[in-house]
C-alpha cells in the first residue's frame, strides 16, 4: 500500500504504523497532538479547534461531518470494549473521555455499536490544498487492527494532487513508521 496513504491502527483507534504516503497526505500523526496517540480522544480532543491548524489536528475533514464522525468512531469503540471488557488500556481511555467529554459520554451512552467503514471526506492540504478522498477501514481476518486508507478517483484533479504528494515524497517502499514501539500489544 506504499502508493496510497494508510494508517495502521488498534482496535482502541491508537495509532501504531503509518506509511510514508499518509505522512505527505495528511501529516505526521506524531504533530497531531492526540491524547495517547488515539484518534477517537483525538476527535474530541481538537473538538473546537478542528480545521484551524491541520499540522496539530485531525486534517480530514468527512462529508458527513463531525458529528457523524464522532457517532461512528464512538460506536466502532463500544464494539472493541465489548469485544476486550478486561482491556485496561481501553477501560482507562474509555473512563477518562467520559469524565472530561460530554459529547463522548452522549455518544457512549446511546447504545450504538457498529463497525467504522470509512466514507468519503476531504483532506485540508496546507501544500496542494483540498483533496476528495475516499476512507475505507480494512480489518484484517484474525487481528485487532484497523488499516485506514485513503484513495482518489483516477485522472481527477484530485488524483494530480494525490500523484505530487507522491513524487515529492519519492515513495519507493512500502515502510511504515512506528511512534511508540510500546503500542503494538494493544487491543
């Protein structure tokens, strides 16, 4: 997956590899300044700031909306702590966002739980500008993993601003990055 961006998560949605393509895309997750590494404390974290500063917060922007991110990744999560209720990284992760964040504590709360499988969105590029992507979460048959990719339609303008980000970072392999070599034996 070397040509498209791809982040490797864990079924808690901390971010444990990414390739050299999701870097150019949509930054280094190291600078994103997630709570923990984690996308959902993430989400709620960079709530008010979200699209001011794409180098310090979630830089995708989903058509649906924020909301609508925010239900899925929560309800993607009730299903992993179902999944792994004896977890105490997610148990801790899970308690802290519902003492500090009303919304995740509403979104919590309501039931939900249902698989997270992307959908379309937008990436706020600070060199190439707007790019439309397609998200799609691929999880692997027998692990806890979360691929989540992102694609553009072929011969579109977007495509073009997909294919410069490519040559500027010269992808040759297919190497992902590790932030936290501690992560990796996490739900």
């Amino acid at each position: 997956m070397g040509a498209f961006p791809a982040g490797v998560f864990a079924a808690d949605w901390t971010v444990i590899g990414w390739n050299r393509m999701w870097t150019a895309a949509v930054g280094d997750p190291r600078t994103y300044e997630w709570e923990a590494h984690n996308l959902v404390a993430g989400m709620f974290q960079t709530r008010a700031g979200r699209g001011r500063d794409p180098d310090v917060a979630w830089p995708v922007r989903r058509w649906r909306g924020s909301d609508a991110e925010e239900e899925d990744l929560v309800a993607d999560l009730r299903m992993t702590a179902a999944a792994h209720p004896r977890d105490a990284h997610l148990t801790s992760l899970v308690e802290g966002l519902l003492l500090r964040e009303p919304a995740f504590a509403r979104l919590w709360f309501n039931g939900t739980a249902a698989p997270w499988a992307g959908g379309r969105g937008t990436i706020e590029h600070p060199r190439v500008g707007e790019i439309t992507i397609d998200i799609d979460v691929l999880m692997p048959a027998g692990t806890n993993l979360r691929i989540l990719t992102c694609t553009t339609a072929a011969e579109t303008a977007d495509g073009e601003k997909m294919d410069a980000l490519r040559a500027a970072c010269h992808v040759t392999r297919r190497e992902l990055v590790h932030p936290d070599p501690d992560i990796s034996g996490r739900a």
